[in-house]
C-alpha cells in the first residue's frame, strides 16, 4: 500500500490500524496467501476541513489498494461517512487521478450527482459502500470513463457523486448514470443529476444546471 507522508491525525490512525493487520498475518497458510487483484488500483483519499490550512493540504492521500482483500482490510479500519466530522469528505479514484477538478483526468468531465436530505443520513454509508462496490468491481461498460467518486458530508444533506471523464460522451455519461442508479436500487422517482465540472467552477451549485437527468 502506498501512504502519504504527511497527514492529519485521524488519517495516520488508519494507517498504523491497517499496518498492525498486516503484521498479524506474518505466518498465512499457503490459501491465504492468495488474493484477488482487482483490475485497477484504487487511491482512497481524506479531506478534513482545517481553516488553517490550504484546500490541497486538507487532501490526505490515505492508502492505495490493488485487491479484493487489501480493500476490505482498509475499509474495515476507517470511519463510516455519517461517523467523521461535518464539512469532510471522502474520495476513491483510479491510482494516479486526484480529485479535484484541475487534474488532467477530470478537466473535461462531470459528475453524477445523489443529494440526499439530512432525514437521509441514515441511508448515506450504505449508499457510498454501493458506489464503492461499484467502481472496484466494475460494474459499468463504460469503465474506461470512470474517475472516482466522492462523498461530501454537509450540515444541510450529504452528497455522492461519480466522477467522469469525458462530459462529451453521452452513451457513456448515460449508461454509468443508469448503472449507477440500478446499483444503488434507487427508486424511478429519485433523479440524479450530471453536472460539468467547467460549469461548477464558473457558477455556484445553485445555479447550475443539470446536462442529464435520470
């Protein structure tokens, strides 16, 4: 696993919690040392608001993953999203992509967006962990155009949002929306929305208008 050198308290934790698992399993059987690679690796990455800091110092790069195993290892270690501190967020990108909008990878793209109302707060860690499971396993045919996503947990209501590549690719745009959707086992009534990240940065998220609604 790659770690970042510097980072907040709370990041450095995880870090020594997953170490002590690995030492813990110094001396596997011959079938545990068999893990399941994934096709890609996966960056996890913690914002913790600090006033005091920078935008990009506030971005903790926490651990990259390359399999099945190394996943659940790390994901059991961290908080849930309704557990850390309002104004934070978590994010999961393909190794090498950062998230934010600026990144090569991401400066033509957009995001599907899921809002959901602080009565849904409830429903917010099993709707990321969704997400999650859906870009590790690779649940969209449209893979090639997949990001990252993201979980912003806010005092008025908590948003995800799947990030992509390439806004001008509508087949894609549209089957990662609707698989997105199928694999969170979202009702039809619930929309979700995709936003250009060129027009967030212009305009603020009130004002901005909806590409693609499914």
């Amino acid at each position: 696993m790659s770690f970042a050198s510097t980072s907040s308290g709370y990041v450095t934790k995880i870090q020594n919690s997953t170490e002590h698992t690995k030492q813990e399993q110094l001396a596997p059987s011959q079938a545990e040392l068999v893990k399941h690679p994934l096709q890609h690796p996966w960056t996890l990455w913690y914002f913790e608001p600090d006033r005091n800091k920078s935008w990009e110092d506030n971005q903790n790069k926490v651990s990259t993953f390359t399999t099945v195993e190394d996943f659940w290892s790390l994901f059991t270690h961290i908080k849930q999203p309704s557990e850390v501190k309002i104004g934070s967020d978590y994010s999961l990108f393909k190794e090498h992509i950062r998230p934010m909008w600026e990144d090569i990878a991401n400066r033509n793209g957009g995001r599907w967006m899921i809002t959901l109302g602080k009565s849904q707060r409830p429903e917010l860690d099993r709707y990321w962990i969704d997400t999650v499971l859906c870009l590790i396993g690779e649940a969209f045919d449209s893979f090639d155009d997949i990001c990252g996503a993201v979980v912003n947990i806010r005092a008025k209501g908590d948003k995800i949002a799947v990030w992509t590549g390439n806004s001008t690719n509508k087949d894609a745009v549209m089957e990662i929306g609707r698989k997105l959707k199928e694999g969170l086992n979202l009702r039809e009534s619930v929309k979700i929305q995709y936003h250009i990240h060129s027009d967030s940065i212009v305009k603020a998220s009130s004002t901005i208008k909806a590409k693609y609604e499914i």
